[in-house]
C-alpha cells in the first residue's frame, strides 16, 4: 500500500515536470497519449483486476464518454470543463444499466454480453444518422477557449496538465476505491466468491461499484478523447482500442494500480516505436498476449511482487537465523 | 406474400451456415471448458485456405474442401496441443484471453499476408437460378445448404458411432472416469479441437463460394457463433442448428421489412434478451447456467 502511493506520487512529479523540459509537440503528443490509456487502463483494470471478471466491451464507456462531450459540445454549446464531468456522469449511468444486467452473469457469459453492447452502441453511433452524424462522425468539437490564440505547443501543454490532472482523479478515486473496504470486498469476491457470500459480503453490490466506478473514470477518458483530438467517430467503441486496454492491464499486472499504469508507458512507445510496421504491429500484439497469459499470468507488476515478497522473507530468514535461540 | 417466402428461403439459406460455424464453437466448449474466441479466425482461414488451394493450387472445389479440411484439422489439433494444453484446468480466463490473443494475430498476420482483397473461391456449381414456387434461389446456394447438411451429419456420426465419439462423450461427461477408463483425454481433446476446427472452416470455404470471404471477416463470425450458441445452449448439438436457423430467419426478416443497416444488431438483442431471460439457452445439455 505505501509502497503503491509512494511510487504514483513519484511518477506524478515527473509527470508534472515533462512538459517543462520537453518542448517538442510529437513527444507532448505521445505523453497525453500515455495518459489518456492509464486512465483507460486504470478504469478497464477496476473491472478485470478488482471484479475479477473479463469485459470485452469498455469501450462501451469509453464511447459514450466520448460521443456525449462531443453531442454536449456541439449541440448544447457547452464548455469543456462542463462536458468532460458530464461524459464521466452519463458514461456511469450507463454503468449503472448496463452493469445490472451484465453482473448477473460469469464467466464466458460476462465477456460476450459485454461485447455484444458494446457492438451495439457501436452500430447505433453508426446509423443513427440524425443524432450522431453516422459513419461521418462527429468533427469539429470546441477547444476550451482558454486556448484561442495560445500557440500550438502551449495548447499542447495545456492539454498535458489536463490528462495530468484527470489521471489523477482516476487514479486517487482508484486508490480510495482499492484501499476501502468495499475493495478489500471486492477482491474477497474475486479470490473466493463462495468464502465472500459466507462472511456476508454480496458479490453484487462490490462488483457493481467496481463496475460504474470504471465506467464513470472511462467516460471521463472519452470526454477528454474528444475535445484532444475534435473528432469522434464510432471507431471509439471498435475493438482496436480494446485490444490496447487489454494489453496494457495484462503486461503491467491485473489486480494492481501502478500495472496499468506500467502498461500504458510500454505499450504506447512501442506502439509509437513500431508505427511503420502497421499490420505486423497487431500481429506482434496478438503474440505479445499469448506469451503474457503463457508466461506472465500476473504481468510485470505480479512477476515484481513476486521476487520482492521473496526478497523480504530471504531478509527474514537471514535476520532469524543472526539472533541466537531466535525462534526458528 | 412472395416476399415473405423469400426472405425465409434466404433466412434459412444464411441460417444453415450459421449452424454449422457455430456447432464448432459448441463442441469445443460443451466438451473442453473452452471459451474459443478465435473460431471466426478458424473460418476465416478455411475461407483462405479454400481460395489457395482452388485458385493458387488450381484444384477443383471438391479437392480443396478435402485439402482446406486437412489442413486446418492438423492447424487444429496444433493449436490445441501447443496452447491450450498449457492453460488446461486453469480456469476459464487464461483461455479466453489466449485465444482472443491468437485471433488477433491470425487476423492480422492473414491480413498482412494476404491483404485486404474479398477472395472468391470457384463454386461447383454455375450460379444459375433455381425457381421453387414463388422462390429464387441459385444452384449454387441449394448445393452449399445440402453440403451444410452433410456436414453436420457427418459430424454428429462421428460423435455418435464411433471410438472417438464415444471417447468424447465420456470425457464430456467426466474427464477424470474418463481417464480412468483407459482414454487419453488428451488426444480427445485435441480431436475435439481439430474437429471443431474443420467445421469452421468448412463453413468458411462453402460461403465463401457463394459470396466472397476476406480476412477481416473473422471478428463478426465469432460473434455470431457465439449468438447461436447462447440461443440454443452452450455444448448443445440440436440447440446449435436450431439456433443457426433462428438467428438466420430474424436477420433475413429483420432486414426485409425494418432495415438493412442495422441488420447485425439483432443478433446482439438476441444474446441480451436470452441471457437476461433463458440463460440456459433452449437446449442445454446440462443443468449449468451462466
């Protein structure tokens, strides 16, 4: 636990100082995009690590976030710093809805009734032509205003701190969400549900939580997704954003917060580092998966964890052995 | 009126092919425990490797069903004892994230190797119409509904009448009585695997002669699989064509007389209302819900 807070409130001062010593817009831009995914992840990871359940279909949230700045944006006149709450508040709405429904099943049954919403919002955005422009999309989303005639590298400052500053909140609502008791619930849920039913918790309440808890941090996500870059198109429900979530939890450590986080630093530099290899990129992702499930079931955080815990007991043994009549 | 018979004619027609990518997925779980994300990909390749060995190879269609059936049983059985093996009574998540992660490599390493070109495999048949009534179908599609049939009783032979068949069901029915009783369940499994593969792809090289296939096709099959099986109850044979047949009659109707648009999302309030209302699907096998 202090080790967890000590190493986010760490990487939050670098964080914070990046964009100070960096004044190049690609790397800014790879920066907001490292954020943007440990919101992503973080969120994907309140599911998959604390519920202990697979969902395929987060994009779901991360797309109605999106779509709801945009239409709050576009239609309403709305500011940013109205309609990027706004998308978080909606998006756990449909958490409340759509997690009622998907909670009550485990398993296989979790992941394909997931998806299949997430399909279908996604082929609602597509031909639902008068409320979400269809196919076209949604272009042109207003830039806060703050930002009418900065120059391009302060916008993308600016930009920064903001993905900066809500990775944070996700990450402090994560954190009190984990270290509460409806985390310590919720992994007693996961690591036993029977165990869990039997001492009174109720599996469905903690998950729940858990559940919109992750839709309203990545409803935030997609808020901010689409006032960064002023488009969104139904491409934000498709799978390939999902592949990425997926990935990220899995490399960094499901069932940790700083894994995620992990997970979006590597991800998104290799992704940006294999950019010419489009297609061979997706192919070295599919075999990145395979090998973390055969090889790494608790990603890297886990294989960390791992040697630290054995490193403590290594020291306690040795400490046990050095007082003489010690207890053995 | 003649419209009603035709959208049914075309219902049934996509419904028979539906039943038998998704009989596949079935077997796989309803024996394995398996969750197999990658079926589309499965098809896809079967598609893929129908339109290599007809029209690369120059083989006739008969000869490349043959050829696509062997080769993609041994990919099978590969898959199965090379990755799945691994993860064995693990649990169902370590599965699942597997083989969601082979499908994305299969369609993105098919996609860089073939690109993004619709691949038209060489029927057996001429496309000629065929009038039945007030209905027009192609001999063509008749012949691909009849291979579709043949098909799926010659898989339910398999499992009814013969050694392997009767190894499955008794490893299905307790692995560990199963391997007490002298059965490699090992090899069983990666039979059921190899077997569940070959229909697949079989599916995917007969419509790929009567459409076309392409690699990216493999992430809408798997979803539809996955619709029939939950309609009709997961490891369940009948439940498997029954569904097949149903969710192809509601997408051909559903396109006829409401939209063609949004013709896939009915497949996906299908899944949301079995699951919310019949979890057990219509005919399960066993008393297991989700």
């Amino acid at each position: 636990m202090k080790f967890e807070r000590n190493t986010l409130l760490a990487l939050g001062l670098i964080a914070l100082a990046f964009p100070l010593l960096v004044g190049n817009q690609y790397l800014l831009h790879i920066g907001i995009m490292v954020l943007l995914y440990a919101m992503l992840a973080t969120s994907l990871n309140l599911i998959v690590g604390y519920v202990g359940e697979f969902s395929l279909g987060h994009t779901a949230f991360l797309g109605l976030g999106a779509y709801s700045a945009a239409l709050l944006s576009l239609r309403l006149g709305l500011p940013a710093w109205a309609t990027i709450p706004l998308a978080g508040v909606i998006s756990a709405l449909f958490g409340v809805l759509i997690g009622a429904i998907t909670l009550r099943l485990r398993g296989p049954y979790f992941v394909i009734i997931t998806l299949a919403f997430a399909e279908v919002l996604r082929l609602i955005a597509n031909n639902w032509v008068d409320f979400t422009n269809g196919p076209m999309g949604l272009s042109g989303v207003a830039q806060p205003a703050l930002l009418a005639d900065a120059s391009p590298l302060m916008a993308k400052r600016f930009y920064f701190y903001l993905a900066l500053a809500l990775t944070a909140v996700s990450l402090y609502l994560a954190y009190r969400f984990v270290y509460s008791n409806n985390g310590r619930a919720a992994v007693t849920v996961r690591e036993n549900r029977f165990v869990a039913q039997s001492v009174g918790i109720r599996p469905f309440v903690y998950a729940m939580r858990a559940f919109v808890l992750g839709a309203f941090l990545a409803g935030l996500a997609g808020g901010f997704y689409a006032h960064y870059i002023t488009f969104v198109g139904a491409n934000v429900f498709g799978f390939a954003f999902m592949v990425s979530m997926i990935i990220m939890v899995l490399i960094g450590g499901k069932g940790t917060l700083i894994g995620p986080l992990l997970g979006a630093l590597l991800v998104t530099l290799l992704t940006e580092y294999l950019r010419e290899l489009q297609e061979l990129r997706l192919s070295l992702f599919g075999l990145i998966v395979m090998a973390v499930v055969l090889f790494l079931p608790n990603g890297l955080m886990g294989f960390l964890n791992q040697r630290r815990e054995r490193n403590h007991s290594d020291q306690a043994d040795n400490g046990a052995t050095g007082v003489q009549g010690g207890p053995a | 009126m003649d419209m009603l018979l035709q959208f049914i004619a075309n219902g049934l027609v996509s419904g028979a092919f539906y039943a038998l990518s998704a009989l596949g997925l079935t077997l796989i779980f309803g024996l394995m425990r398996v969750v197999n994300f990658a079926h589309g990909e499965l098809y896809m390749l079967g598609g893929v490797m129908g339109w290599l060995a007809t029209t690369v190879l120059g083989l006739n269609f008969f000869a490349g069903l043959a050829l696509t059936l062997a080769v993609m049983g041994a990919c099978g059985w590969l898959v199965d004892r090379f990755l799945i093996e691994r993860v064995r009574d693990q649990g169902e998540e370590p599965s699942i994230l597997l083989t969601i992660g082979l499908s994305i490599f299969l369609t993105n390493t098919a996609l860089l190797l073939v690109g993004t070109a619709p691949l038209t495999i060489e029927g057996p048949l001429p496309n000629k119409p065929v009038f039945l009534g007030p209905v027009v179908l192609t001999e063509l599609r008749v012949f691909a509904v009849a291979a579709c049939a043949v098909l799926i009783l010659a898989a339910h032979l398999v499992i009814r009448h013969t050694r392997l068949g009767r190894a499955m069901r008794a490893t299905f029915q307790d692995p560990m009585a199963a391997r007490l009783a002298g059965i490699n369940t090992a090899r069983v499994y990666a039979s059921t695997f190899a077997l569940g593969t070959m229909l697949a792809a079989s599916a995917g090289m007969l419509l790929g002669s009567i459409y076309s296939t392409h690699v990216s096709a493999g992430g809408l099959v798997s979803l539809k699989a996955f619709v029939v099986v939950i309609l009709g109850g997961m490891g369940s044979f009948a439940g498997a064509i029954v569904g097949g047949l149903l969710l192809g009659l509601a997408e051909a109707l559903w396109g006829g007389y409401i939209s063609t648009g949004t013709v896939d999302i009915i497949g996906f309030i299908i899944v949301i209302l079995t699951l919310i209302f019949k979890p057990y699907g219509l005919f399960s096998t066993q008393v297991e819900r989700a």
